[in-house]
C-alpha cells in the first residue's frame, strides 16, 4: 500500500510539472536529488529540492533603454491576462563602463508600482557581495534603483517584484546583466 502511496504521488507530481510552462531561462539545476520525506502516521510523503541556480543568458546582451546622465534605464512592460501579470523588458542588459552607467533604473508603466515597504524591489537572484547598493526602502513609487559602486565583469541574474497600484495584483520577471 505504502509502494502505491509513492508511486501516486510521483505520478501526480510529475502531471503537475508537466503542465507547467516554462521558459529556458527559467531552468534551474539541483545540487542533490529530491529528498522525500514521509509524514508520520499519514501514509503522506513530501518532495523537497533545492534549487541553485537558473540558466545562463541566452544571446548576446542589450543596451540601457536609455542613458540620461549616468544613469541606465530599463523600461518594464506590463501585460494581464486572466488575471496573471506578464512583464516584460530587456532579457540581457550590458552595464558599460563607470563613466557612461553610475546608476540603474527599474522603470515601471503607469498603474505599477514598487513598494518596498511590502517586499517590492529588485533582488539579486542569490546573495553576492556585488558591488551595488540598492534604493532605501520608502514610499510606493513608479521606479527602483541601484548605485553602482564597482564594474567587475560578472553576469548576475535578479528579479524585479512590483504591484498593480491598487495592490490587487503582484508581478515578478527575472532577467540578467552583466557588469562591465
């Protein structure tokens, strides 16, 4: 009984993942195979993973929407569709050199907005000693930024989290660029 408990299981989830859409980027490696643990007296197991890393870029990187001053700017799009937010902007941004981008700029359509009070921002994709420092948190605002501090070479993957203004509805994308 307990042989068919896992084997349900593992075909439910297997279903599950496989209706699933995903984009290669969004690929994502383990560093250990599933770790199933049964709960006690349930006959109920649980399915853990960790997750590492996504996939590398793919294709070459892109300009800044625009520079104004030192700045760099990317221009995020919003699309809803049954209720599930699509945002878009540039996959792959290439940061140029110290003189040319000083600071980096998430912009977002009207009727978003980044509340940082409430976990919104822009967050590297696992912890790095990178050389950024990021907005303070403050009041809801159309954009979100990062000082740049250093140009060291590096490809980082982040992701932006923000919400429709009426905080019915929040959104994440998860893009690159690379450093210098």
């Amino acid at each position: 009984m307990k042989v068919l408990r896992r084997t349900s299981v593992l075909l439910l989830l297997l279903l599950v993942a496989s209706c699933q859409t995903s984009r290669p980027m969004m690929a994502a490696t383990l560093d250990t195979p599933p770790k199933v643990t049964p709960i006690e007296g349930t006959g109920l197991y649980t399915i853990s993973t960790t997750i590492v890393a996504k996939s590398p870029p793919v294709g070459a990187s892109q300009d800044c929407d625009s520079y104004q001053g030192s700045k760099c700017q990317i221009d995020v799009k919003v699309k809803i569709e049954s209720g599930v937010c699509y945002a878009t902007l540039k996959e792959y941004v290439h940061l140029l050199d110290m003189t040319k981008t000083k600071r980096i700029e998430w912009v977002l359509p009207a009727g978003y907005q980044f509340c940082t009070r409430n976990g919104d921002g822009v967050f590297f994709e696992k912890p790095v000693n990178a050389p950024f420092d990021p907005d303070a948190h403050g009041p809801c605002k159309q954009s979100y930024g990062w000082k740049r501090n250093d140009l060291d070479n590096i490809v980082y993957g982040y992701f932006l989290r923000f919400r429709n203004d009426t905080s019915t509805l929040q959104c994440e994308v998860d893009p690159f660029f690379k450093n210098g």
